[in-house]
C-alpha cells in the first residue's frame, strides 16, 4: 500500500523535474485537475487490491465484516495518495521522496503507540488520526481486537466509537491533505512556475476566477507609443523606429523585466531592464550568444519563471496576476524535448488537443503531423524516436489549438538541413493572425525568417530593428561571396578582383578571404552603384556569386 503511494508521489515529482508539470499548466491544465487524474488512474488499481485485500483478510478476521474490511483498505490508499501528494509538493527530487515517507511512517506509529496506550484526551486523538497512518494503524488494532474479544463487526450497526471515526477520518484525511498540496504547490517557491502570495486563497479574484469561467478576449491594444525598447543615449542609433506605428496591434509588450539568480558572490544578473513590444503578424527574432538572456526572457514569458521585477503584458493580460489565462492563449516549444516516453506521437497529439478543448480528429490536429514530416512515426513510442523528431514533435505540438502567442525556442536545433528548411517554411507561414517569437544563435536563421531582429547580450537588449538596418547600423555593407573552384586560384581571385574594382573606381569597404575556397567583398550601404557595376564584371570575369549576407558581423 505504501509502495503504490511512494510510486505515485515518484512519478509527480519526476513530471517537475523534467518541467512536464509546468507544460501541461501551460496548456491549461490546473493542479487540480492534475492531482485527480492521478486518483482516476490509480482508482481502478486501488479497487482491485482493496477486494483482494478484503477476500484475504477476511480469513483472517472472521468476524469482520468483508466490506468494513475493503473499506478500512481502499481509504486507507485514498488517504496515502492524497499525503503522496503532499509528499510530491514539497520534495524537490525523487531520492528525497522514500525517506520522506519513512519518516512519516515512524511518526506516525510513535504517536498511535503513545497516544492509544495513555488516557489521552479526545481532541488530541483527532488531531492524530489526521495522519492516514494513524487511522490505519487504529483500524487495524480494532479489527484485531474483535478478533480476540469475537465481536461481530457489521456495517449497519457501528456502535464502536473507534471504527466510525478512524473511517471517518480516512475520508478527512483524503481532502485535506489533497487541499494542503494544491495550496503549497502554488505558495512555496520552486525553479520554475509563478508563485502565488500566502494570501491569495482570501483575496476576491481568486474565488471570482474559481466560481466564474473567465472568458478570454484579445484585447487590439494599437500602439500609442513606438515599439521600441530603452536604450542607454549612446545605444540609441542601434534601435529603429518604426513606421505607421498607429496600424500595428501590439501582442506582447513588456515592461522592465529584469531576473536575478543567487552566485556564491552576489548575485548574477540574466536579464536588465528589458522592455520591448511584439507586434501582431510579425516573426520576432532574439539573437544572441548561449547565456545571453533568450531563454530566460522565454521562460519568463511563458511561466516557467517569476521575474525579480517588471512585467509584461500578453494581450493585456499580466504574467504576474493572469498567468492562468496567459498559458491558455500561448503555444509553447521549450529548448528541451519535453515529452512522455511512453506515449506515441499520436497520443502526444490527441492529448494536447483534447486540452486545448479540440477534437483529436480535427483536420488541424492530423494536418500538424503531416506538415511537420511525423505522419510515418505516429504509431512510434517517444522514447524510441530520435533527436530530430523529438525536436519535430515538440515543434508541432506548439502549433495545436492555433496559439495567439507562439513561443519557439530554438526550435531548428538538432535538425538536419531539410528539416530545418522545413521548419524555417511553417514558421513563415504562420505569422498572419499572431505574435511569432523565435529565439536562436545563428545570424543566418534570423535573418531569413524575422521581420525584426533583438539582439541581446548579457542580458540586455543592444539592437533592434529589421535585418536591413541593424546591416546599416552595424555599417556591415552587402557581403557578396565568392566562390573559387580550387583552391589555387584563391590568391588570382584576390589579386585580380581588387585590381578590377579600383580600375573601375568602384567603392569597397573591404575584400578578404574566408577561408581557401571563398572571398567576401563588402560594399557600402550608401552606394549601391557600386555594388551593381563591381557585380556586373564580376559575372563578366565568370566568377560565381555565393550569398550576400550579414553573418560575419555577428
């Protein structure tokens, strides 16, 4: 009985630690919800032991009443499942849970053994019995008692004082402990989800929230203000004002955002001060180097995280006080293949539509598995795909329920080059309608799929604006490549390119080599004539043109 309560609170526990929980919450899946699905499951279990049980044991104690016996067994497991919950809310690792419930086993038997040998008062029982343990062993004494004495033990006529209570209190004992977890679960504090303030089950929201369904509206706030972020004076030529402010709709406008993490020196700083908006029908891109603050910033976003300060707003829904209702507008795919072994790639689908309130058939739901290549690996346990398609999946399984907010961290790593382009395609294809957020490390990625490009840097955001200007700012120029066909000809190429640029009296900003099979040519911005001319002897010398492009910058 302890055994299945153990594997219960194990397997609650492990769904933190691989941030499972916080996926399902995510797609709007309350504690509540979360904890009775867990008793659905296992009820069909408990069931079968406790009649089990009950045919044993009834050997046993002859004179007990088969059914007080299955009754005394399967409140007993209710009761445990329910501490298993507790034991799950505040155990941080899964090798901390079978020492936790030895330690309540054995107080648990000291205060029954201390407690029921001595005249203790009334109260005091009770308050005792509301450790399941307690109740058991109680029960058990009972039924060992009517065994010795041969009394006849029957349901409809509980003269014993000490049997309806102890059942009585087993079905206490189920509630308040399932009350005790789901209140800590949101108060204490844990390395990712929002925490709630000690408070919050007497504030008035609450219970509006709980005894009202809130329906969700989008809230079309048009911008009053350019989207652009706070930039130090000298930073301000890095940040691009945009044009016709007035006919975008801003999705994501964030205020400030800032998060710290303890350091055995103080304290390190992964974001400062971020403040920035996401407009509607745009793909956003955050650039920059690993530890550069992306998914962090991510995290925060999407609930994983509470930011030391700030806020932001998701559609005119706080992240601090509507998470709940930011988690259900939101599609999500984490840096880390978040996933269930044991289900298929179909079952992960269907579960995650059902959530999101959807018909499992729905065309939208199967039409995710066939743009994202999974079609052939549907009826495949997640546990025996590979890196790639568990990239794949986690991708599409943020497209279900078509998301108003789509979060995209990484979402093209591990990926071969056909599956990234791929990827890179549907993503194009969904900014209509929605905020697209995508976060990476490759300037060429950014480049192709975002209409705006963040980039940030040790926290902080250090430009903004489309891939064109951050090109000026960055006074990179057009980088045209130029590909040799041996290596020997690389110094020929060079030599006889800058002496065909400075015969024509054509501008550059520079021409070196990358490597021994290519040279990068850089034009300015402001002369264009210069690039059209060079490119056209360039064709003429039959040199063949690569990429023009602006990752060297970066």
């Amino acid at each position: 009985m302890s055994l299945s309560t153990q594997f219960l609170a194990i397997l609650i526990v492990r769904e933190k630690e691989s941030r499972l929980r916080e996926s399902l919450r995510m797609f709007g899946v309350t504690d509540v919800q979360h904890f009775l699905s867990y008793i659905l499951f296992f009820s069909s279990w408990w069931i079968i032991m406790s009649t089990l049980g009950a045919f044993v044991w009834s050997y046993v104690f002859v004179h007990s009443s088969p059914f007080i016996i299955f009754l005394w067994i399967f409140l007993s497991q209710l009761s445990l499942a329910s501490l298993g919950f507790f034991v799950s809310t505040i155990c941080k690792k899964t090798s901390n849970v079978s020492g936790m419930f030895l330690v309540l086993l054995i107080v648990s038997y000291s205060q029954w053994r201390r407690l029921w040998s001595t005249d203790s008062s009334h109260p005091i029982r009770l308050l005792a019995l509301l450790l399941p343990p307690v109740c058991y062993f109680n029960l058990f004494n009972h039924f060992f008692n009517t065994e010795a004495a041969k009394f006849l033990v029957m349901l409809p006529r509980l003269s014993n004082e000490s049997l309806h209570v102890s059942l009585f209190m087993l079905v206490v004992d189920s509630f308040f402990w399932l009350l005790i977890a789901l209140y800590l679960n949101r108060v204490l504090p844990s390395a990712y989800g929002v925490r709630r303030p000690w408070y919050f089950p007497f504030s008035s929201s609450f219970w509006r929230t709980l005894l009202c369904h809130q329906k969700i509206t989008f809230e079309q706030e048009r911008m009053s203000l350019n989207p652009k972020v706070f930039a130090s004076p000298e930073d301000s030529e890095y940040f691009e004002e945009i044009n016709d402010p007035y006919d975008k709709v801003i999705g994501v406008s964030i205020h400030g955002i800032s998060k710290s993490f303890p350091k055995d020196k103080g304290t390190f700083w992964a974001l400062e001060n971020v403040s920035i908006q996401f407009l509607e029908g745009e793909i956003l891109v955050l650039l920059g180097y690993n530890g550069s603050g992306k998914t962090t910033l991510i995290s925060i976003l999407t609930g994983l995280l509470v930011p030391t300060c700030g806020d932001a707003l998701v559609y005119g829904y706080s992240i601090r006080k509507h998470m709940d209702l930011v988690q259900q507008m939101i599609g999500v795919c984490p840096q880390e293949n978040v996933l269930y072994g044991e289900l298929s790639v179909e079952d992960h689908i269907k579960v995650f539509a059902q959530l999101k309130l959807l018909d499992a058939s729905d065309s939208s739901v199967l039409h995710a598995l066939e743009e994202t290549g999974l079609q052939g690996h549907r009826k495949a346990k997640v546990k025996t795909l590979s890196g790639g398609l568990k990239r794949k999946l986690c991708f599409a399984l943020a497209l279900v329920g078509n998301p108003k907010v789509i979060f995209l961290d990484e979402p093209s790593s591990g990926l071969d080059i056909e599956s990234r382009h791929m990827v890179w395609d549907i993503i194009q294809k969904l900014r209509s309608g929605r905020v697209v957020v995508l976060t990476t490390h490759h300037v060429e990625e950014a480049e192709i799929l975002g209409d705006r490009i963040v980039f940030l840097d040790q926290g902080r955001i250090r430009c903004y604006g489309s891939p064109m200007f951050i090109k000026k700012a960055f006074k990179s120029g057009y980088q045209v490549v130029l590909e040799h066909d041996s290596a020997e000809k690389n110094a020929v190429t060079l030599d006889a390119v800058q002496k065909l640029l400075k015969t024509a009296e054509i501008e550059y900003g520079d021409l070196a080599s990358i490597d021994s099979q290519h040279t990068v040519i850089v034009f300015p911005f402001d002369n264009r004539s210069s690039m059209i001319n060079a490119l056209k002897l360039i064709e003429e010398s039959k040199l063949y043109i690569n990429s023009i492009t602006l990752n060297g910058k970066f």
